[in-house]
C-alpha cells in the first residue's frame, strides 16, 4: 500500500537563538496519514515533542502532497522537491510520452539533490529525466510505522538518516583517481 502524505502547515512559537525572543513562525510539515483527521492529530502529536507543554501550536491547513516517494539521506540538512518525467514511447502513434513524477529527496544543496535523485532512480528499467529540482520549504517529514517489529527498525533508520549531522563530502581527487585507474584495470 502507497503511502497518502498530508503537508500541514502550523503557526508556533519558536525561540529565536539570533535575538533570544519568541517569534512566532509558520512552517510546512508532511505526515503520513490515511485521512485529514489523522494528519491532523498526527502533527499535533508529532509537534507536541518539540515544544515546551505550556506552547500551543494552530494548523492553519492540510492538504494531499504530490509526492511519489520521499528519500532521506545521511549528513544532509534541507528538503529539495525534484520533478522526474518518465519517458514512455507509443509505439502505435510513434510518439513519446512524459509523464511526472514528484521525489521528496534530503540533501544539503541542489547538485547534490540531483545526485541523491540519480542514485535513487538507479534501479529504473526505463528513461527518465530530471527537468527541475528546487528547495523545498518542508521543515520536516514525519512517516508512519504501526508499531511492528519491522516497522520499528525501518522508523529507527528513517530517523536516524533523516537526522544526521551534514559532513565535508569534500573528495580527494589522489583516492578518486586510484579508485577510477583500478576499476579499469579490472
């Protein structure tokens, strides 16, 4: 079964570490959820572990998100929206179809968006191509796992990769080159 996200968004309060004061900030977050009233209690639930008890938060809308998929990666900070258009040819008409496809997909900037879509649509038998990615205002993703044995690793690393720190991806080119001259050898 697909999964049906919800971006909610919601107006609260949030400390401002630059000023020291309270401003208050509306932000987009997406839930997985079967219905409206699930993504609403959902947010509330998922957002009451980020404030204090004595903050209340105001969802001022929820509606269906396009996305096809949603990819975490490690070491990555922001959310970026990538339109995937899938080519079909019709053989009867001899024309090609496209037809879109929005990713979700974690990474720090937009080329590495782009990378993270690439290794993602790896495994894909057909072409594709990658007209747009942009950044995307989702402040965070929160999914849903029933609890199961299964499910509870799978939300344990959907967590854990979602979560991690950004790191210097920075190569050095010495390695790169060794490891492109043995692959040639072989």
């Amino acid at each position: 079964m697909s999964a049906t996200w919800y971006e909610c968004k919601v107006k609260y309060r949030k400390l401002d570490e630059a000023s020291g004061t309270q401003k208050v900030k509306t932000a987009p977050f997406l839930v997985d959820a079967i219905s409206y009233t699930e993504a609403e209690s959902r947010i509330t639930q998922e957002m009451a572990a980020y404030l204090p008890d004595s903050e209340e938060i105001k969802i001022t809308n929820i509606k269906v998100a396009n996305y096809a998929e949603i990819h975490p990666f490690e070491n990555t900070d922001r959310w970026f929206k990538s339109r995937v258009s899938l080519i079909a040819y019709d053989e009867e008409s001899g024309k090609e179809r496209k037809t879109s496809l929005y990713l979700l997909v974690q990474a720090n900037d937009v080329k590495e968006a782009f990378d993270n879509t690439v290794s993602t649509m790896k495994d894909t038998m057909g072409e594709y191509t990658i007209p747009a990615i942009a950044e995307s205002p989702i402040e965070d993703v929160f999914p849903y796992f029933s609890g199961e044995e299964g499910d509870l690793e799978r939300l344990e690393e959907f967590t854990r990769v979602k979560d991690s720190v950004p790191v210097d991806n920075s190569e050095n080119e010495e390695l790169a080159m060794a490891d492109s001259l043995t692959g040639e050898e072989e």
